[in-house]
C-alpha cells in the first residue's frame, strides 16, 4: 500500500535545523524513502531536490575543492602507508560484518601479490574465501601445485596469521609440516616469498616462471 507524508516537504522549506552535513544527509535518505512509500519519483520530487540543494549550501562553508583533493590524496598515501589487513589482524573481524568484507576483499588481493611473488604462472594456484561463521575471520586460501598458504585471524593467535606448507598438486589438503608467520610478513610479499620458498625448500622463482601482473 502506498502511503505519502508531509514532514519532507516541510523540512524542504524550512532546513533552518539541518546545519550540518550529517543531518542533512539522514533527511535526504528519509525522504528518498517517503519518495519510495508513497510511488513518488525522487528524481523529480521538489521536497528532495531543495534538500539536496540545501545540502550544497551547507558544504559551502567547507573548505575549497582544491584543499578538499588534497586532503584526500594525503589520506590515501597514509592509509597505503598502515595497510588496512594489519588494522583488521589487530581488531578481529568477528561480529562485524562491513570488517569481515574488506578482509577477504583486501586479503585476496594480498594473497594473489604474494602469488606474483612466488612466481606462480596463472591457472598453476586457486585462491579460495571462506567467510565462516559471524564469531570467525574465515580464510583466504592460496592453493599451487607445491605451495598452501592459508591467511585467517584468531586461530593460531597474533603473528601466526599466515599458515603456510608444501604440498603435492591441488588435490592434496594435508600436506607437510606447518609453518607459521605474522600478517606483516604478508605486507612484503617479495621478502616473503623468499622465505616460504627457503623454508619449504622449493626452488628459487626464474625468471621464465609467469607473472600475474604486467
């Protein structure tokens, strides 16, 4: 049933009370939703439209685009500079949703670099997610032909993020003895890589072994 309100339309024409930009943003989602309740457009509807116009006027008083990029920029080479998987490794990840999604989005990407690293050819490793349940990180799984590495929080407690072992082809789950790394080792997948190979004794990657990445 659809079903429409006034209270947008009279914010609209009196904003006077949504001052900054965090007010303003709940009312223009509130009433995106009346729009939705009562079969309106949001598009077209006059109450969102100065709202989101009065969204403007407040962002006036901010400081310029140009400051604004900036700021921005600086925030990136900072965020770069403390990687976010070290962040989550510290603050788990258990019974929180948003945090769990980024691990394995972020551990994913760490994990296919460490691959690269490694020197394993695409098509020659599978990398498997597992979420788990809400109280668990899950993993992130790096499965080659001679290589396992297993990325996951909480299990082995701190700086045993990364479980790591030789094994025999794809099909192979068990494999040789356990070895066990911290999450910063991860943050330098070239040293790392070194290390696992060491210590599995594989052979060092040559130069003909493919890439991942250009």
């Amino acid at each position: 049933m659809s079903y429409d309100v006034a209270f947008r339309h009279q914010q609209a024409l009196d904003p006077s009370a949504l001052s900054s930009v965090t007010t303003t943003l709940h009312a223009i989602g509130a009433a995106i939703t009346d729009c939705r309740n009562a079969g309106k457009d949001a598009e077209i509807d006059p109450a969102v439209i100065l709202l989101i116009r009065h969204l403007s006027q407040v962002c006036e008083a901010r400081p310029p685009s140009t400051l604004l990029r900036r700021e921005c920029l600086d925030a990136i080479a900072e965020i770069r500079r403390h990687p976010v998987l070290k962040t989550l490794a510290y603050r788990g990840v258990a019974y929180d949703e948003p945090a769990k999604r980024l691990f394995h989005s972020e551990g994913r990407i760490a994990v296919r670099r460490l691959a690269e690293a490694l020197g394993l050819a695409e098509g020659s490793f599978d990398v498997r997610s597992n979420k788990g349940g809400v109280a668990v990180s899950g993993e992130i799984t790096l499965h080659g032909e001679d290589i396992w590495v297993q990325l996951s929080l909480g299990l082995m407690g701190p700086d045993r993020e990364i479980l790591y072992r030789r094994v025999h082809g794809r099909s192979d789950h068990i494999g040789e003895r356990n070895h066990y790394a911290s999450i910063r080792d991860l943050m330098a997948p070239d040293r790392f890589a070194r290390k696992i190979r060491r210590d599995l004794n594989l052979a060092p990657a040559t130069p003909s072994d493919g890439r991942l990445f250009a």
